[in-house]
C-alpha cells in the first residue's frame, strides 16, 4: 500500500449531505463534492492486512485494495480499469450497495472501516467526466442470439457480459423503460437516473438491443421466444409483494410500496406534474409499515412531497448500536443506522404490530390500532396493555417481496420453482426447461444489489459457455455459494 500508516494517520470521513431544508425542496442526490485530495486521503487507510476480507465480503470479488492504491497513487485510468474488471456498474452499486465489504473490512475489527463505497463512486464517475467509459465491441460475433428478461441491474450485467462475448443481444422489459427497480424503485435523491442513461448509452452503442412495454408472457409469447433465441435469461427479480391481510386492508389510501414510489420517479422524469401524481402524500399522515431500505425511499420521498406527519413502524426490536456477540467480524454489522431520509424527519416505532387498519364515513382509512410486540424463540408475542390508534390518512407497506411473479412468463415456460417459488437451477444457472437459464432475485430469492450483478455476470458466463463450448466471461460465483454477509 502506498501509505502503510495511513489508517493510523487518518479518521473515516465522508461527503458532508446537503443541509436537509435544501434538499427536501429538490430530488437530487443528498451529499455535497467530495475533494480528489479528501478521497486519497481515504484510500490511503487502507492497510496492508495481508488477507484482504473486502474481497470475499463483496459478492462480486473486487480487487478493493489494488484501486484503493492507485487513487492514492492518482492513477485513477488505472483504478477504473481495475474496478470494471469484476463490476460492470460501479455507479450503481456505490450509491446503493449496503457496502458488506465494509463489513468485512479488516481495519473495522477495531476502527473504523475504509471508505469502500465512496472510493467506489468517485473512481467511476472521474472516469465518466473524464471520457474513460467507452463502448467495448466485440472482437468477433458468434451468431448467436440471447433474450434477456428483465432490464434491472441482473439482467443489464447479463446482457453487456454477453453482447461483449460476441453474441446478439435483446433485452426485454415490460416497464415504458429500461432499469427495473433502479428506474421506479429507487428515489431520484438516492440515484438520478441520468446515472442509468449514460450506461444504457454506452450498452446500446456496444450492440445491446431493448425492446421497453414488452411483457413476455403476455405481449409476446414464450414459445414464440424460445424459437427466435438460441438462449433464453431470465431476470425478473422479484416483484411479488408482501401483503398485510387484517381487517381494514381493503381501504382506500393503503398501499404496497412499489405502487407508490413509481409515481414519484415517473414525475421527476417529467411524465406527469408532480402535483398530479395519483398516491400522494402532501399534507397527509402517513404510517410505514417495514424498517427497511424501501421503507426509507417512502420516507424521503414522502417528506419532499409534504407530508404533515410520517411514523415508519418495524415488528423487529431496535438494532444495537455496535455488534453483538452473535453478529462477529467479518459478517455484515446488524446496527442501527441513520439514512438520509431518518435525518430528513419522521419517527421510526420499532417493536410494534399493526392489527387493523380504520374507516371514515366514505371508505378511506382514518387510522390504525397496533401494539407492541417482544420478540423472543423466533416469535413475536403481543405485549398486553399497549395498544394504541394512530391516525392517518395514507399507509405504504413496505414488507419485501416473497418471489418471482408466477402468472405469465414462468406458468408458460413450466420452470421448476422451490418452496419460497423461486426459480430453481443449478450451479450453471440453467433452469429445469432446455435453453433457459435465470439470475439474480428471480432465482435466489430478493437479495443485493450488488448479488444482482454478480449473478448477471456468472449467468452470463454460464451462457456463453453453453453456447460456445468454452468461455473467456469471468465466473465469479456459482448460486450454490454463500458469501460471508
């Protein structure tokens, strides 16, 4: 490393986020520049630590420490050669990934970690500001051909791994356009979506063809598909929600996550007023329901659209603020955290339950009635004497999602599904049906995304080698593997 006592020298810093009056008035990214200077400062903490746990903390395997040096170094060409070495969309998972390597991070025994995830970003957008990112064609074209279902990040990754081995490429997305949860699901505070267009531009110009508002299974049929492609991708992810069926579920104004957030991003890419957007929570009292990252997006984006008031519910005990005993290094750190959209407002309720959501005069929630819960021997028991009614007008459910959706694409292929009804392959990511094969939340259950694109890459590979006999597509994991977080 070029300083061996920079972790010694140096604190963890990062971008300051923009002071929350500003930002809750726009939906752009929250943090502030970060200097070049600032960032080599944060590479140089990392350590020489002989066994680096960053690299099989990340699912995709970066080489962490090799582009650490070389920003250090300011040889930031070099850097990004060596990060899109293992990650085809580094500007998507240094804005999003929950960082495991940092989890894994060596110097995070008793310090705190590396600035992984910031060093990530910034390498990839110096590279795009300065013109490094260009298309990659292929040296040769096999005249094969690959459908790729699904044009979230799995599915991306498949689909520029493969157009680059030389084969024809066509990515089908039901959505009016390309980036599955990245377009819809996630805020434009979190990621702008210029983000996704610029690489889209550099996939297209590479040869990847999209075809957007094709729902396979319905617009298009598979059968028809399978005998126009030599191959056949499935990257779906997984879209069916978890519901919440108690009493009062069928109001007006209760709604899953993924019918709310859309709106909001389609306003913001100037397809409707914002003022227009159908599930909207100006000046209303809005419940969350789920402590999670798409609990958060609905948070954020329920504060810049003026909510009066947003209470976000867990069922879960409050994390810890450092690991416990049974959550050791190198495993991801199970503590409590503060997004940007906690820090932007709201009350965050944890340990609590709802049992019944209430009615106005016209059909509408008003309120809910919830207790609390303790948490013990796997199961949730009712805390008796603690229930309470909270009022609201608006309530978002935010619950994750069980699996691939089953209606359509996988009733028409008759895939093999397991007990969770993800679709079942083995540790070539070839399904139970001949010529198809399937990545990334449609297969091993909703996940990272970081999982996604390491998967999209494997399947990819796997792809190419059945097609070819033989491939020259890194492999980085099989489905069957389990990471250390």
């Amino acid at each position: 490393m070029g300083d061996i006592r920079g972790f010694m020298r140096h604190d963890r810093e990062l971008p300051t986020r923009r002071p929350v009056p500003v930002r809750l008035r726009d939906w752009r990214e929250v943090y502030e520049p970060f200097a070049d200077e600032d960032l080599r400062t944060q590479a140089s903490r990392c350590m020489d630590c002989g066994v680096p746990f960053c690299n099989s903390g990340c699912p995709l395997g970066n080489i962490i420490p090799d582009w650490n040096d070389l920003v250090y170094r300011d040889r930031w060409h070099d850097a990004i050669e060596r990060l899109h070495a293992t990650n085809n969309f580094p500007e998507f998972t240094g804005r999003l990934c929950p960082a495991p390597c940092e989890g894994a991070c060596v110097l995070g025994i008793n310090a705190d970690p590396v600035t992984i995830k910031q060093v990530e970003v910034a390498i990839i957008d110096k590279a795009f500001e300065m013109g490094w990112v260009r298309p990659e064609l292929p040296s040769v074209r096999t005249g094969r051909s690959v459908a790729v279902v699904g044009s979230g990040p799995a599915g991306l990754a498949a689909a520029q791994q493969l157009t680059r081995a030389g084969h024809d490429v066509t990515v089908f997305e039901r959505a009016d356009r390309l980036g599955g949860l990245l377009r819809y699901g996630i805020p434009e505070f979190k990621m702008e979506k210029r983000h996704i267009e610029r690489r889209l531009d550099q996939m297209s110009a590479e040869g990847t063809k999209f075809r957007t508002g094709v729902e396979v299974g319905v617009d298009i049929g598979v059968a028809d598909l399978q005998a126009d492609f030599d191959a056949l991708v499935l990257a779906g992810g997984a879209t069916a929600w978890r519901d919440l069926p108690i009493p009062g579920r069928e109001l007006d104004g209760i709604h899953q996550a993924m019918e709310y957030l859309p709106w909001a991003n389609k306003a913001q890419e100037g397809d409707l007023d914002p003022a227009d957007v159908p599930i909207n929570a100006t000046g209303k009292r809005v419940v969350i329901i789920g402590g999670g990252d798409t609990g958060a997006d609905c948070l954020g984006t329920a504060h810049r659209q003026g909510a009066a008031s947003v209470h976000q519910f867990e069922i879960l005990p409050r994390p810890p603020d450092e690991r416990d005993s049974a959550n050791p290094w190198p495993t991801y750190p199970m503590i409590y955290r503060t997004s940007s959209a906690h820090e932007e407002g709201g009350n965050r309720v944890y340990s609590v339950n709802t049992e019944e959501f209430l009615s106005d005069d016209t059909g509408a929630v008003r309120a809910l009635r919830a207790h609390e819960v303790v948490f013990s021997d796997g199961r949730f028991a009712k805390v008796e004497g603690t229930e309470f009614e909270l009022e609201c007008e608006l309530v978002l459910l935010a619950m994750g999602f069980l699996g691939p959706q089953q209606e359509g694409l996988l009733a028409q292929l008759g895939v093999e599904t397991d007990a969770r009804s993800n679709v079942v392959r083995d540790d070539r990511y070839h399904t139970s049906v001949d010529g198809v094969w399937v990545c990334g939340d449609m297969g091993r259950g909703q996940s990272l995304i970081v999982w996604a694109i390491a998967e999209g890459r494997a399947c990819a590979a796997a792809v190419d080698e059945a097609l070819m006999g033989h491939t020259a597509l890194p492999y980085p994991l099989p489905p069957s593997a389990r990471p250390l977080n």
